[in-house]
C-alpha cells in the first residue's frame, strides 16, 4: 500500500492558525519529556532534564522560527527508525501515537533536525531534513563525531506558515502550563524554558508560584474504567482560562479535555481568589485518547461515570466553599419566606429544602424557584376543585373527607396569602412615616405633594375598582378601593365637563362597583397639601368647595365617552383634605367651613349645607397612624412591631457608636 502524506494530514483532525504554532511546540516538548524521561531511567544521577523553546520573530512580530532543544537520550538507531514510521508504535507504551510531528508540517516549511546520543566510548550527532514523502523521512542525513558534546535533540521549526499569527510570551507560557497540568502537578516535568527575544521564562517556576496542590485520592469507578486518579488543586485563574474552575481529563500526561464546573459549585466567590481544577489520570483513559489527544474513544456511560465520580469528590473538597454558600442561601430563602409568607407553600424543611437547591443559584434563581413552586401548586389545587366539581360521585364514601382536605389546604393557602398581604401594609406604613421626616435636613425641607399623591395614588390616571393592585387608598379609607371609577389629577374637562381645567387630586364615582337607579351616590374629593406647609399655600377646604361647584349638574363620562354618573342638587359629596396641621393651617381652618376639631385633636371636620358636602380634614400624622391602628390586630398576630417603634429602633442603629454607647460625662 502506498502513502500519501499530503492525504494523510489532509484527513487527520489537525489543529491550524495559532493553535498549530501552538501544537508543534507541545510535540516537539512531549518528544523531549519523553526522552529525557528515557535517559534517566538508564542514568538516574545524570543531569537534570531540561526543555528550551527559543521563538523568534519577523519585524511585525509575527513568529518566524521556532527552535526546541531537550537534552533527551537523543536519536539513537532505534528511535531514529521510529522517527520514520508514521504511527509507529515505538512509544506506544508511555502514549506516544507516531503522529505528532505531522502537526510541524502543517504550521511550518521547514523542519531540521540535529540529535546527539550516547555510543559505546563516547557520543554521535546526526542532522537532517524532515522530509516525510522520501521512504527514509529525511533528507541531507549527515553523521559524525561529537565527543564531549551532552545527549539531546533540537528540532528546528523554519518559516511558519501563518505569520498572521502573533504568540506572546505570556499566551505561550500559560498555554504550556494548560497542556502539561498534569505533569507540574505530578512533579515529572523537566525544567522548561522558553525564551523571546531577550525575555526568558521558567515556566515550571512561573506556575509554581500560582499552584497550590491540595490533595489527592484514588477511586474505582466501575469494571471497565477501573481506578481514576483525583488531585485537587488551586491555580492563578490567569494562568489558563481552560484550567479556571474545571475538571481535567487527562491521557499520557497531557490535559485533553476540560469540563467546566463554575457555575455548578459558584467557583468565582473563592475566597483565597484562585481557581480550582480537579485533575483525573487513569490507565484507561491513556489507553482510549484519539490519536490527535484531542478526545477519548470510549462509551458515553464511560466518560460519564468518570465525570460523576470526579463531581462527587469536587463537592467532598469544596464542601467548606460549598457550607459558606448554603449560608447565604439559607439567609435568602429565610427572607424570601418572611417577606413573602405564601412561599412558605413549597417548603416544609429550609435547611432540607436550602440542601437541593444547586450553589450556582443566585438569590433571584432562589426567588423564580420558590415563586414556580407556588404557581404549580395553585394550579394543581385549581385543578383538583376543577375535578371535585365536575365529580358526579360525590355521595361516595371517602369523598367527603377529600373535599375537607381540599378546604383545608385552600384556607391554609388563604391564611399565608393574607400574612403577606398585611406584611405588605406593614411595610407601606413603614415608607409612609419615612415619608414625613426631612427630605433635605440642610434645607429642613420636606417630600413634595406629588411624592405623597403618588404613593397613595399614581397621578394622571382613570382607574377602576379592578386596578387595587396599582395604589394604597387604603392609607386613607378601604371602602375607597370599592369605587367604580375614580380618576388621579386628571382636568375636569378629561371626565367630559367642557372648558374646565382643574384637576382634584382624587375623585371618586359610582361606589361599590354598580349603578343603583333612582339613587345619588356620594361622590368623594380628595385634596393633598404638602407635609411641613406652615401657612397653606391656599385654602383647601375653599379649594375642594369649588370642585363641587363646577361638578353640579354635570354628566361625568370615561375617556371612552361612556356615562360614569350624573352629578344633581341632591348628590352628596365627602371630602377630606389631607395636609399637616401646622398653627398657621389650624388658624386658617379654625376660619372655615370645617371649622370643628376631632376629638383626638388631629383634624376637623364640618357641613356645608349648600353643598350638600361633609368634610374631614386629617392630618398626615392621623391618616397613617388610624391605618395602622385598623391593621393592628393583624400585624399583631404575626408578630409586627409598631413602625414608630420600628423606625426609632432603625434610626438607632443607623447612628454611631459613639452616639449610643458612651457614657454621658459627668
């Protein structure tokens, strides 16, 4: 059968562009650690092994030559006749696959070669021309005398075919770091240099200083893989991107495959700020790497296996990393319980539950978890009422106690819903209290109008009894949310009452959410005043007066035209004008129609008689104290300090130190 070489490198899976440049120098290394490895079996007391890579380079820096010495056993008769023979099985027994040095040609024009090895009385060189389509592989083959001069081989790659390709020391070091992991690890590599120009690096020394291993143990993983070797070790994250957080899969000392585990165990929270890298070695997997080293000629269930066990022992080394991360999870599910009662639905046990959560989950894939679960489980309860309604045995035994489960599960549900919901209010009240202190203390100013508008109601809006989710009426009465349309600064001539232009805080229509006939349904106005406005800038209780006014004997419509109510002479109004009751507003009042104050004394109220129109004024103080007050019991029942007591133990710890803890003097 005859060979052709250019058919040969055509069909084998070769790397190219910089990974070729890359790969022609890991050949040419693992020749020497070979040989070398090979000497010192045959004189251990001989020098120690040593690997230079010299790169030079063409004037815009791309590379030119590259030029690799090992001070090996050299090319003696045998080796050289291995050296001719494409997949020689010469080096079969320590990985070599007779194939590697196909990669020179690909990357380079020119491959020259010059080895001295050891002869009885002394040592011969030999040189020559790699040459693979001649019968011999070589050309210009000359031999002769060289006494005194040490063992090695310098393979000589000339004129790299991609000069588009640059490779930098620091890229050509860490790349030899990557490849040759295992042997660093196992301390079995030769001292390995590479130089450019006049920069030089000791990549053995260069990793060193960026490697800590850690531990190592044997396991068997089945009958066919058998034992696999584990080391686990932490390595300078800049050294390899492929290193970084992975499992390396190893054969005949060379890394072949890597698996990245980042994500899996959170790996970029370490605290020492190095990557971790679990590195497997086994006979099996040496046996079953490809001849290009780039994959592993077994079965899935193989490769697999030995993934698993790998994992298994990552987790039992990084289990201190792995608790630190359980912590902080088991603080977010805690949270997420204690602010979102309903969760509590899908777990029974934190810690169980916080134990199958994966340590790559950050906090928000914690929350869209726990938030699916609940979602699956009101659909399979929907689903279960759905069943039990269309049942048409439902006088069978056992039926009864189904149902009692069923409502027993349903109220359980509507009790954690309704913890929620009032840890919900609790949490308003708290922002609402907030709301009233200083927003600039240096200008003793306070939170616009529109700030506390906002949050009860957004402004410049028509809503209806179906958007309760979009405000906190509730702060000023509950029965507010049962009206059927109520609009938020919008101008009168919006609702359909021609050339009027302004625009009630809150007006509110139709309540309860029907139209009753032959009835007037109270109409509500709502009026804001700043927090802290010492003298009113006008009078509210004129200003909601003159909404009435222009509203009588007008037809109310949607911004869709239809008839929302028809205000007469006999509809009655309620409103409430919501401000702080400075001396300067009380004066004002004390002057009014609303001239009578409450009996706690933080508001007034009164009758207009030819407006047909009660009004409250409240205080900010009042409105959100008599809100928590109507929430009390519930807050109560989970256990939910006051917020003026929550604020004041807030503010507490928010000051210094010093502010607290030393002694008065004196």
């Amino acid at each position: 059968m005859k060979f052709d070489i250019e058919g040969r490198i055509r069909n084998m899976r070769l790397p190219d562009g910089r990974t070729a440049l890359l790969y022609s120098i890991y050949e040419a290394v693992m020749n020497g650690v070979q040989a070398i490895e090979e000497r010192l079996a045959e004189s251990p007391n001989s020098a120690p092994g040593s690997i230079v890579v010299d790169v030079s380079k063409n004037a815009d820096k791309a590379i030119k030559d590259i030029v690799i010495h090992d001070n090996g056993i050299g090319l003696n008769d045998r080796h050289l006749d291995s050296f001719n023979v494409c997949d020689t099985m010469e080096k079969a027994a320590i990985g070599g696959r007779g194939v590697g040095r196909l990669v020179w040609l690909k990357a380079f024009k020119q491959i020259d070669v010059r080895s001295t090895y050891k002869v009885a009385g002394g040592t011969h060189s030999l040189s020559f021309r790699f040459l693979p389509e001649h019968d011999d592989s070589r050309g210009d083959l000359s031999r002769f005398a060289s006494d005194g001069t040490s063992q090695g081989t310098t393979i000589s790659l000339i004129g790299a075919k991609e000069e588009d390709k640059t490779l930098s020391m620091a890229l050509l070091s860490r790349s030899l770091c990557h490849h040759f992991f295992p042997f660093f690890i196992a301390g079995s590599m030769p001292q390995l240099v590479v130089r450019m120009g006049k920069r030089e690096v000791n990549v053995g020394q260069y990793l060193s200083t960026r490697l800590d291993v850690e531990s190592s143990e044997n396991i068997q993983v089945s009958d066919t893989v058998g034992s696999i070797d584990i080391t686990h070790v932490y390595v300078d994250p800049k050294i390899a991107r492929e290193l970084s957080n992975s499992i390396l899969l190893t054969a005949q000392g060379r890394v072949v495959q890597s698996i990245e585990i980042e994500k899996k165990f959170a790996l970029k929270g370490l605290e020492n700020g190095k990557a971790y890298a679990c590195v497997i070695r086994s006979a099996f997997l040496d046996e079953k790497v490809d001849q290009e080293r780039t994959n592993f000629k077994v079965r899935l269930d193989e490769i697999d296996a030995i993934k698993d066990a790998a994992l298994a022992s990552a987790q039992k080394f990084l289990s201190v990393h792995i608790m630190g991360i359980r912590t902080e999870q088991k603080r977010t599910v805690v949270n997420l319980l204690e602010e979102h009662p309903q969760l509590a639905i899908s777990v029974d046990d934190v810690d169980g539950y916080v134990a199958g959560l994966s340590p790559s989950m950050s906090d928000e894939d914690i929350a869209k978890t726990l938030f699916t679960l609940l979602y699956r489980h009101e659909k399979k309860v929907r689903a279960q009422i759905h069943r039990m309604e269309c049942d048409e045995s439902k006088t069978e035994p056992g039926v009864d106690t189904a149902i009692e489960m069923l409502l027993q599960k349903v109220s359980d549900d509507a009790k954690l819903r309704l913890a929620e919901y009032t840890l919900k209010r609790h949490q308003i009240i708290q922002i609402a209290r907030s709301m009233l202190k200083y927003s600039d203390p240096e200008k003793r100013s306070y939170e616009l109008e529109r700030s506390i508008h906002e949050f009860i109601c957004p402004m410049g809006k028509m809503l209806t009894s179906k958007n309760y989710t979009e405000h906190n009426l509730w702060l000023v009465d509950d029965l507010l949310s049962y009206y059927q349309f109520f609009a938020s600064d919008k101008t009168l001539s919006s609702l359909g009452i021609e050339g009027e232009n302004k625009e009630p805080d809150l007006l509110f229509l139709n309540p309860f959410g029907f139209r009753r006939e032959g009835t007037n349904d109270p109409v509500v106005i709502i009026e804001f005043k700043r927090p802290g406005d010492e003298k009113l800038s006008s009078d509210p209780v004129d200003q909601v007066l003159g909404y009435i006014e222009k509203l009588r004997g007008k037809t109310v419509r949607d911004a869709d035209g239809h008839i929302i109510d028809e205000i007469n002479d006999r509809t009655p109004f309620e409103c409430i004008v919501i401000c702080d009751l400075s001396e300067g507003a009380k004066n004002k009042l004390r002057r009014s129609v609303a001239q009578h104050p409450t009996p706690d004394g933080l508001g007034f109220y009164g009758f207009s008689t030819n407006h047909n129109a009660s009004i409250r004024v409240i205080s900010y103080r009042k409105l959100f104290r008599d809100a928590e007050l109507r929430n009390q019991s519930f807050f109560d029942h989970l256990g939910l300090l006051p917020a003026e007591v929550t604020q004041s133990i807030s503010a507490a710890l928010a000051r210094k130190p010093t502010d607290i803890d030393e002694p008065a003097v004196g």
